[in-house]
C-alpha cells in the first residue's frame, strides 16, 4: 500500500500534468481541426442551452475553488484569521452549490447525449467515456461533504492542502500526506487526476480557447478606413 500511494499521491501527478500539458501541445499543433466542442445543437436543440449553463457554471465554480482551496498557504489563512474549521465549512457549503448545479447540468448533457440516437451516433466513444468520469468524480466529490462533515476540525482539509502544495513545490514527501487521507477522498484525487490525463484527448480541449478568449479584452483596436 505504501507503494501504491506513493505512486499514485507521489509520482502519477506528474504524468497527469505532463500528458495534460504536451498532450494539449501536440493536438494544437497536429489535429487543430479536432479542436472543437463538437456542439450537437443542429442535430437537437432540447434543454441544451440551460445544461450548458449548469454545467459550465458549476465546473468552472468547483475547479477554481479547488485551485484557491487547496494551493493557497495555510499561513495566509492564518494571517486573515481564517481557522480550518471555518473554511472547511465555506469548502463544503460552495462546493456543495457548485456540485449540485454542475450535476444539474451533466445530467441534462448525458440525457442528450445517451438518450437521443442522433447525437448519440456521433459522439465519440471517448466523449462519453469522458461524461462518466466525470459524473464519477463528481458524485465522490459531492460524498466527500458527508465525510468531512464527521470531522468538523479541517484536519483532513489540511492535509489535501499540504499534499497538494508539496506536489506543485516538487517536494519528494508529498505522498505522505496522503496515507492518512481517507479513502473517498483519494478516490476523489485520483479521479480528478485522470481527468488532466483524459483531457487532451476529448472535446475538453476547447476549454483552452475559453480561457486563451481573456486576451481578446487587451487586443488593440481595429482601424477601419474608408474608402
């Protein structure tokens, strides 16, 4: 078992975040074409506007507030006078909105894609391989609120937040903090893991050019001339 959690907690991060960077790389660069959200709205229009919606909302929600959660220091919550019982109760509470809209969303997402036979001929298999990982990871996500809910004290927070900062500061003890963690939430970590690992090679590519559309706010302006 220590093996496997200090190859899981202490080395697969880093494959995940090598083949989720050079692997988005590569697919930029080789297959721009399959760049796409692939949208199935010509095919079938049906609650797809307010899925989306929910989902987009509810993604985005939780994976800043893990960025925030679980990379900020713990001396600048201590400096704000912030105690770890307190943002535990904020993590559970907005990850808990958060998730329940994002699986509002996804719901609606899977039912067109699973339930209607048009689009569900032109989804790639790796697509929807991608909407049931996700639904997974998401439902652990959503359970881990009922175990941090037995330990009010943000012990266990603590410790996710120091494996996860151990690993972005390339610290050989990383893993560690993991062996302590409770099971749903290594899962949890694992899952969300894979995710980076799955993501170049499905439609979640095109969450690139969301972000990469901020630039546009500083572009210079257009000089039209007449004629």
């Amino acid at each position: 078992m220590n093996t496997l959690n200090q190859f899981v907690f202490g080395i697969y991060p880093y494959i995940a975040l090598t083949i989720f960077l050079l692997g988005s790389l590569v697919r930029f660069e080789r297959e721009q074409y399959t760049w796409t959200s692939d949208s199935s709205q010509l095919l079938f229009e049906g609650q797809l506007r307010v899925g989306n919606i929910l989902f987009h909302v509810g993604i985005l929600g939780l994976f800043f507030g893990h960025l925030v959660g679980l990379l900020t220091p713990l001396w600048i919550w201590d400096a704000l006078g912030v105690t770890h019982s307190f943002k535990q109760l904020v993590a559970m509470v907005a990850g808990g909105v958060m998730g329940v809209i994002c699986l509002a969303g996804l719901a609606l997402l899977m039912q067109r894609r699973f339930g209607n036979a048009r689009i569900s001929a032109v989804t790639r298999i790796g697509d929807k391989v991608l909407l049931l990982w996700i639904l997974g990871t998401l439902l652990l996500g959503l359970a881990t609120i009922y175990g941090s809910a037995q330990h009010r004290d943000g012990g266990e927070m603590v410790l996710l937040m120091t494996w996860a900062q151990h690993v972005m500061t390339f610290r050989g003890d990383a893993a560690s903090f993991m062996e302590g963690a409770s099971l749903i939430f290594r899962l949890h970590m694992f899952m969300g893991m894979t995710l980076f690992v799955i993501f170049p090679f499905t439609r979640l590519v095109h969450a690139w050019s969301g972000f990469a559309s901020v630039t546009y706010l500083g572009r210079p302006w257009q000089l039209v001339r007449r004629r």
